[in-house]
C-alpha cells in the first residue's frame, strides 16, 4: 500500500476560505463594503489576480456583490443564504409563504424535543422585547426581536442544516413581517408567540406545530 502525495490547498481557494470566514464570522456585515484590493492584497500577502479570483467565486455564489467603480460588498452570510436571495425574486409570495410554514412549523416540533434552557431563556427575553416595542409602537424594534425570536426557535431545533436554510430566507421574511406592519398596535398579530414558547416549554411538539400554523395565517 501506497500513499499518494499530498497537495497544498490551491492559493485562491485558501484566499476564498479566508474571505468566507470574514463574511461568515461576522467581520464583515452583510451590506457593507469590504476592504480595498490593495488592503486585501496587502493583509493576505497575495497578488491581484488571485484576490479577483476568490472574490469572483463569492459573487458567483451571492455572498458578495462586485459594483464597479463603487466596491465590494457583502450581500449573504453563507452559500445558501447567498443562492436563496439570488433565485427567490422568481417565486410569488404564495410559494414563500408555503416555504416559511414547512421551515417554522419543522424547527417547532424540533425545538420542542431539543431547545436547551439557556435556549429557552432568550425566546423569553426576545419575546419581552418584542411586547416593549409593541407597547411603544416601535416598528423597527417588533420587527427585529421578531425574527431574532424565529431565529432562536429554528436554531433550538438543533439542526443546523434546518437553522441555515430558515436563515437564509432572512431578508424576505423580514421584508414580509415589514409589509404587515404599521399604525398603532403594528398590524400583526401579538398572541401566538407567546403560545408557541410555552408549547417548546412543555415539551409538546403537536402544541408548537399548531400554534405556528395558526399564527402564520394571519
């Protein structure tokens, strides 16, 4: 038996894993303007060329947007938040509608076998966020605890996979939860979340998949 030689990682790929961890860590914000070519070229010790290569290959995939004569800038977190973002202007809302209450209704009944106490105590707190803003008529605030609170959820059902996918369709689900907001009381509904904790809280997987189908048909 024979081993066969080994390799080192293709210089641009290496480049784009150190790009992609910059986006994914959060280093670099979605929607804000990377560093310059030469910033780049300079910290990472690499020609031009191979920085527009690695570069390319993150504008392929969504998760950089190249605008010329202005710069880069990140638009996506991961690869499929990237895709996600880059296919779903083709499909009406009905479709992500439909998408949404597969991923919530799955990442509640999972939440309910697996989310962790510490879990649990921040759907508490985003939820006690979420009413201060409701109280207050703060529509960006309700808006962002509300989606972080989703995120929690999808998160707490321990598949990754499942946490990324729902992830992914941040952008327009927030966008939708905007559109049903507005004027006194936001326009949403304000029971439900409430019932979908306590369902997670007891452990009921049938409880939360009702309280979510139940809140999405608003």
């Amino acid at each position: 038996m024979s081993l066969t030689t080994s390799h080192r990682e293709p210089l641009a790929q290496e480049v784009t894993s150190k790009l992609r961890h910059a986006i994914s860590s959060g280093l670099w914000a979605v929607n804000a303007r990377i560093p310059s070519e030469q910033e780049l070229m300079k910290e990472l010790g690499v020609s031009r060329g191979t920085l527009r290569e690695a570069i390319k290959s993150l504008a392929h995939v969504g998760m950089l947007e190249v605008l010329r004569g202005d710069g880069t800038y990140v638009r996506a977190t991961s690869e499929i938040a990237g895709a996600t973002q880059k296919f779903i202007g083709r499909y009406g809302n009905k479709h992500v509608v439909e998408v949404r209450l597969a991923l919530d209704t799955q990442a509640a009944r999972l939440a309910a076998h697996n989310a962790t106490a510490a879990q649990k105590c921040e759907m508490r707190t985003l939820l006690a966020d979420r009413r201060r803003a409701w109280d207050t008529n703060d529509t960006a605030g309700w808006v962002a605890n509300d989606w972080a609170f989703h995120l929690a959820v999808a998160r707490a059902s321990a598949n990754p996979l499942l946490a990324e996918l729902y992830e992914s369709f941040g952008g327009v689900f927030r966008t939708d939860l905007e559109a049903h907001s507005g004027g006194q009381g936001i326009g949403c509904p304000q029971e439900g979340h409430e019932d979908l904790l306590a369902a997670i809280e007891a452990r009921d997987p049938d409880a939360a998949f009702e309280t979510v189908a139940e809140n999405l048909n608003f």
